[in-house]
C-alpha cells in the first residue's frame, strides 16, 4: 500500500534487526525507540501521538520478562505490533443497524476528499453485503454534485433521490419518507463540501443532524493531506460528534500520517478505508491487519478474503486440473488472469503476503495494462487458436498482431509465456506439498 510505503520500509528494516535477537540490553531498546520515533515523525504522525506510542514500546520492552527473555527480539517485536494496534484502533467497529426501521449515515467531510465517490463505493459494499441501500444527493452547492452522485447510481444500479432544490435539510427528510415506504435497509446521505470548515458549512450539517437524527455520522477524509486531516476531523468532531471516519486515497504516495494519528486524537475509529478508483476499492478497516501491513508482515486473511470473494475456486480446481495434464488452453489462462484482476491492484495484492517486503515492491513495475494488453491478444484469435496454440504459424501470429493493435514480439512473448507455465506446473505434478490450491496468477 503506497500510503505507508516509506514508513513501512523503515520499521521493517527496524524490526528485521530486532526480530532475531538473542539478547537485548536497555542501550539496544533506546536505540530502537529512537528510530521508531524518527520514522514515525517523518511520516507525519502527530507528535504527542508519536510521544506516547514511544513511551509506552520503552517501556514494555524495558520490562524483565522481555530483557531476561528467551526470545527478546521476537517479544519486542510484538510490543511494537500490539501497539500499532492500539494506535490504529484496536478492533474493527461494525456500523449501527436500525433494526427495526432504515438505517441512515449522513456522510459528510471537507470538498475534494472524495465524499460523494466513497457514498457509491460504501452503498455498493453495503448492497453486495445483502441490504437494500438508496443514496441520496444533499450537495445542494458544488456544480454537478448531484448529477455525479446519479452517475455512480446508474452505474452500480443503486437508486438515487434528488431534487431540484437548494434546501439540503428538506431534501434529506423528503429521502427518508422514500427509504420508509420503499422498505430500504439503508439510505447514505451525501452532503455539501466546503475548501475550509466555516459557520455556514457547521450550521447546515447540525441542522440537517438534528433534523434526521442519523444513525452515523461518517467523515470522510482524505490520508494524503496529513495533519490537516486530523485537524479537519478534530474540527467536524467537536460540531458534530462523529461516529466514524472513512480514509480516502489510501492508495496515494504520500506519508500516512493522519491514518496512524486520526484515532488517538479524536477517539473515533476509522471504519473503512477507500484504497482505489475503482467502485470496488473499498474495504474494512482491521486495525490488526493494518498493522501487520505496515509492519511488513503481511495480510494474509485480507488476501484469503479477496480471493474467496473473487475467485471461483471450482473453476480454478478444474483449470489445475487441466494444466496438470496439458489440457489448459489460452481461455482458461484469460479466465485466471480476469479473476485475479478482479481481487484489486497487483501491489495491494503483493504487499498482503508475509515477507514481501515494502522497498522491494517499491523497485517492482508492475504494468496492470499489460493485463488488458494480454487479453486483446488472446481475444484477437479464433476459438481453435485458443484451444491449440501450437497451430499459431507466423501468419496467424501477423494477423493476430495487427487485430489486437501489438507487436508480433508481444504475441511471441505471450506465447513463451503462456508455455513455460505449462512446463513448469507440469513439472511439478506429483510432487508433494506442491499444490496451487486452486490459486494461480499467470503474469
């Protein structure tokens, strides 16, 4: 995750020095907490956040149960773990559910965090978790706020209630009657972003609050814009008593400060995190997770949780099958690639396994148009070209070239590729231990 990119990197190199320890003494913890304090600062975590998180891994890890250790190194290293987690949060807070009537989250936050995206990107999660979720489109102020937030409805086929009205308060009473007598499970109401916070903005929202009674009160804020996202929360905080925080631009190449910050200053948890473009690029906010994440040790129930999400493991099992006994084609290759796609960015993906580690995937050019480049490929040939690629002569190979608008070298590599697979999963038949488990990724 590109967020905690450059912090990641320094407090794996710390714990990579640690994690093996046989000994530690009080000079080695002081050491330790000195860089953990400078990687932590640089990444623009608040500093009285920075302070306490210090004290406290000092002294834990000064404690004769860790220095008299059998294993000090691995101990301090989990010192280290369990207080990110508390710093991230602890553990995941579910959203309230009205059971007996619609449940509603205002969502609110400064212009430019990416609100109204992340209103669509949270009702499709929601829906797709079994509720029957409408938005409604409260920005009553930025030109072409409501028509954006009706793009998103078509396109995740999520209804949308608008009205052509400058009164956000009405507008939001007017969705929930539609949400009552529709029998939704949940309505998201998108409101007006300012640059700044201003009085204006404050009396709007405590009006639209008071008037609604919301079950949350969701901020939405930007990771990229460091202490000045803290600051904003701290703000909206005291106005509105929030109940959560969403992280946007998580993705982003920037220090990540205000995730690692947001929680200690304000006492709210972030609930979810938006890591993409994409309509799907949102997910839970497990602070254990995030943690291990940044500490470099991997995410291997979120990866789990992806795959089952998107893969067809039956399908997958049969493909394995096949590519045991040379009959996996060019299809059955596309197929593995689009489902692998579907879990999310290659380096999101990457930088869940234990062990990958951050400065690596910093050197690694991943192409994700090398995947559609791929695909134009293999869809530019005929069925029996698929089934038989050894019958793609230098013609076909010409034709198949110029159809899908690359290189004869790129139809070439394809196939190399697409070849060596198949050896060497070949090659690894009967061996114990060595099942794909139904997961491949043939890029």
């Amino acid at each position: 995750m590109a967020l905690f990119e450059g912090l990641s990197s320094k407090l794996e190199n710390i714990i990579k020095k640690i994690r093996g320890k046989g000994r530690i003494s009080e000079t080695d913890v002081k050491q330790i907490s000195r860089e953990i304090k400078m990687a932590l600062l640089e990444a623009d975590v608040n500093y009285k956040v920075v302070k306490e998180f210090v004290k406290t891994v000092s002294e834990k890890a000064m404690g004769s149960e860790v220095l008299e250790s059998l294993t000090p190194g691995q101990q301090v290293v989990k010192i280290v773990n369990d207080e990110m987690v508390r710093l991230l949060g602890g553990k995941f807070e579910e959203l309230k559910l009205n059971p007996k009537s619609t449940t509603v989250y205002l969502l609110c936050g400064l212009q430019g965090t990416g609100k109204t995206t992340t209103c669509g990107k949270l009702a499709n999660l929601l829906r797709e978790n079994g509720k029957k979720v409408m938005m409604a489109a409260c920005d009553v102020y930025r030109p072409a706020a409501i028509e954006q937030l009706k793009i998103i409805g078509r396109q995740l086929e999520i209804p949308v209630y608008s009205e052509d009205s400058k009164k956000a308060v009405q507008i939001a009473v007017n969705a929930i009657d539609v949400a009552l007598k529709d029998n939704f499970d949940i309505l998201l109401i998108d409101t007006a972003g300012r640059l700044h916070i201003d009085d204006d903005m404050m009396a709007e929202l405590i009006n639209i609050k008071k008037t609604i009674k919301p079950d949350e009160i969701l901020l939405v804020v930007d990771a990229m814009t460091g202490q000045d996202a803290v600051n904003s929360a701290q703000a909206f905080n005291e106005s509105m008593s929030i109940t959560g925080i969403i992280l946007t631009k998580l993705d982003g190449d920037t220090r990540g400060g205000a995730a690692l910050s947001v929680k200690s200053v304000i006492g709210k948890s972030i609930k979810y995190a938006c890591t993409g473009e994409k309509m799907n690029d949102i997910e839970i906010f497990h602070p254990e997770r995030m943690a291990s994440r940044i500490l470099g040790m991997g995410d291997v129930l979120s990866l789990i949780e992806k795959a089952q999400e998107n893969i067809d493991f039956k399908k997958a099992r049969e493909m394995e099958k096949r590519l045991m006994t040379s009959g996996f084609t060019l299809d059955d290759f596309l197929d593995q690639m689009e489902q692998v796609k579907n879990m999310g960015s290659l380096e999101n993906i990457l930088g869940m396994m234990p062990g990958v580690n951050s400065a690596q995937l910093r050197g690694l050019k991943i192409d994700e148009k090398q995947i559609e480049r791929t695909k134009a490929i293999i869809q530019s040939m005929t069925t029996k070209e698929r089934r038989l690629p050894k019958i793609l002569d230098a013609s076909r190979r010409k034709r198949i070239a110029l159809g899908s608008g690359n290189s004869i070298q790129s139809v070439n590599k394809l196939l190399n590729d697409f070849n060596n697979m198949k050896k060497m999963f070949k090659s690894m038949k009967g061996r114990k231990g060595k099942s794909l488990k139904g997961i491949s990724f043939p890029f």
